[in-house]
C-alpha cells in the first residue's frame, strides 16, 4: 500500500517525461476500467497529496517523471494489476500515442529503426539514454541499453513493453519476444534489452 | 534579454504545437472517410474514427492476437491486397481500386480504395496513406437496377416472341385468304364458263 512518505519519494525521482505518456496509459485505463477507473486514479492520486486532472495533461509538455510512476504505482495498487498487466499496457500505448504518429519516419526498416531509437528516446524523456547497441537481422535480435536512468523498477517493465511494440511494428515476424538482461536495479551499470524473434 | 527572447519563441513553438495537434485530431475526429496511415511494413500506425468505426476494431487492443494491427487483416483477397501494396511501394497511385474489405466481425464490405505514398524530407518512403469508401449502396443499386434490366430483358424477348407467333398466324392468316381468294375466282371462272355453255 502506497504511503504519503513513499508517494513523496517517489515524486522526487529526477527527471521529466512527455505529458503523451501519461495520457496513453490513462487511455488504457480508461479502456479497461472506463471513466470511474481514471476518476479512481485522480482520487487516489489527491489523497497521496498530488491531486491532478488528467484532462488538463498536455500531450507535448514535460511533466515530472515521478509524477508518472506514481500514477504507474496507483494503478497497480487499486486495480491489483501485475507487472503482466503494466507490461500489456506500455504495448498497447504506443497504438494511441500522438508521439509515434509524429515518429513514423523512423518506423521504416528494422536497421533504420534501431538507429533512430536514441531518438525516440529523447522524444520522451529528458533524462537517461537510451543505446542502440548491437543489432543483427541475421541473427535475429536487437541489444538495447538505457544508461543514467535510475528511476524506479516499475520503469524496466515499461520500457521493456516499448521495447518489444516498437520493435514489432518494424519486424515482419509474429513471434518477437523481450528480455530484460541487466538491471540497474540488480547491480549492474545499466539496463540492458536483448529483442528476438523468429 | 536572451533568454527572455529563447523562452519566448519556445512558448510560442509549444502554443502552435499544441494549435497543430489539435487541429490534426479535429479534423481526423470530422473526416467521413476512413483513412488510416501505414508504415512501409503493413502496420497500420494511425487511423480516423471513420475508420474505427467501419472496420470494428476498436484503437488501443489487440487485433487478432496482437498488439500491432497488420494491414493485411482488412481485405478478403490477401493476394489482391500484395498486388496492390507492391503498386503502391513502386510510387504507384492507387485511386478507386475495387476491393472487399473485411471488418472485426466478419462482416463484408465492398469499398474502393486509394493510397497516397509519404515521404521523408529526402524522399524516402516512409509508409502511405489508405483511404476506404464504402460502395455498398452503390453495389446494391448496381445489382438492383441489373436486376431490373435482366427482368426487363427477359419481358421484352416474351414480347418479341409473342409478337413472332402474332405474325406468323397473321401472316399465314393473310397468304391463305389469297389463296382462297384465288380460289374463289377460279370457281367463279369455271362458274361463268359453264353458264355460257348451257
């Protein structure tokens, strides 16, 4: 159960996002739990001390990256989701986000997507990087790595659901799968994504 | 001085962003037409209402099984879609190609379709757009009014064939009444001959 002291920690976490990832997981709730579901958010959100109306988010402004895991970690708490259920929701997001729309010039070829992911990255965060380390068609898989971003785990599951969809709308496989190999939450200097498919 | 003037400009970039997006979903919100935007794979990265709305599948779920919605999942004839999509890759420009388009329950819809290809600031293709308008009143009337010209068609051979019968009767009618005329004045001959015997 989330506390006040723990919200304001959480709400400390460096860094800012675009206010589109906020609205693509909301619209997911929206989906799933309708209208009462985003109002239970909103509810819940005013009693941790950071009353917010989503309808006021705009989708190209940064807003606090905390502020975003926070709402990640009230969904969770008051619909009992799983990490199953967040990971569906990063998928899902980018069919709704105005940003990919934007971003569809990147989206024209495996090896030219890869590349372009540091941009992508910065699209959405102003912290952290995201490396287009290692890929191989031929071998069949992309390495990515996110370094200087240290914000909280809920984070490696919503990245790794980005990870996988991005990956998918330039694959022509059906069968593409994630795997997060390093945690910098386990130990290791950064987080690392290894994408395959068949 | 300077950065007074920076954030100036930046808020006014931020303000006609904002004036751009908004007149992006507005007129996406309005247009009757179903259009949906493609990347050079087959996955469909934005569409309309209209197009949501015509289809059945429903924006943010999973189409099939899968978080990305494959373009080729909306027509009937797979192999008529590639023929096209291979046009469309070539810089062709698709106008008002008859196809059947298939929605999320089965459901057929004749429609026309027509794409126009997006490129990048150096001409790279970056994926196309599809529009799709529904023909299924026109087929109705064109099969109706076929219909009607079948019935008619066949009324008029009826006719036709009535009208040969009428003359052939007729026409025996007339040459046996010469016939008989002739007769007549044969006898009539042979009746004068005799008298002028007696």
């Amino acid at each position: 159960m989330l506390s006040k002291e723990k919200a304001k920690k959480i709400i400390g976490i460096e860094g800012n996002v675009r206010g589109e990832g906020i609205l693509t997981d909301i619209e997911y709730v929206r989906k799933r739990k309708g209208e009462g579901g985003v109002r239970k958010v909103e509810e819940r959100l005013a009693e941790l001390g950071y009353p917010i109306k989503f309808k006021e988010i705009q989708s190209l402004d940064w807003y606090p990256q905390g502020l975003d895991i926070l709402k990640i970690l009230v969904m969770k708490e008051i619909f009992n989701w799983t990490d199953k259920d967040i990971f569906e929701m990063a998928t899902l997001a980018p069919q709704i986000s105005f940003l990919v729309r934007m971003l569809i010039k990147y989206f024209i070829s495996p090896k030219k997507s890869f590349e372009q992911s540091p941009n992508y990255w910065r699209q959405h965060f102003d912290t952290g990087e995201l490396e287009a380390h290692k890929s191989s068609e031929q071998k069949k898989y992309f390495v990515f790595r996110v370094k200087n971003y240290k914000t909280h785990p809920i984070m490696c599951v919503i990245l790794a659901g980005y990870f996988l969809q991005m990956s998918k709308y330039v694959l022509k496989s059906k069968e593409v799968t994630i795997k997060e190999t390093k945690c910098i939450f386990k130990g290791d200097h950064y987080d690392e994504f290894i994408v395959n498919w068949v | 001085m300077i950065n007074n003037k920076k954030d100036f400009y930046l808020q006014q970039l931020k303000q006609d962003l904002r004036d751009l997006k908004k007149y992006i979903e507005e007129f996406s919100l309005f247009l009757p037409i179903p259009v949906c935007s493609v990347n050079p794979l087959g996955v469909i990265i934005d569409a309309n209402r209209a197009f949501y709305e015509i289809t059945g599948y429903k924006k943010g779920e999973k189409i099939k099984g899968e978080t990305i919605f494959r373009v080729e999942h909306l027509f009937e004839d797979k192999k008529k879609w590639k023929e096209l999509e291979k046009r469309i890759l070539k810089k062709e420009f698709i106008k008002g190609e008859e196809t059947v388009m298939i929605t999320e329950d089965k459901k057929r819809i004749p429609v026309t379709l027509s794409s126009s290809r997006r490129e990048d600031d150096q001409g790279t293709m970056i994926g196309y757009f599809l529009a799709f308008i529904d023909i299924t009143d026109i087929k109705i009337l064109q099969e109706n009014l076929e219909k009607k010209v079948k019935e008619r068609t066949k009324e008029l051979q009826e006719k036709v064939e009535e009208l040969e019968k009428f003359h052939k009767l007729t026409v025996g009618r007339e040459l046996k009444m010469i016939e008989l005329k002739k007769e007549i004045k044969k006898l009539k001959e042979e009746l004068e001959k005799s008298k002028g015997r007696q």
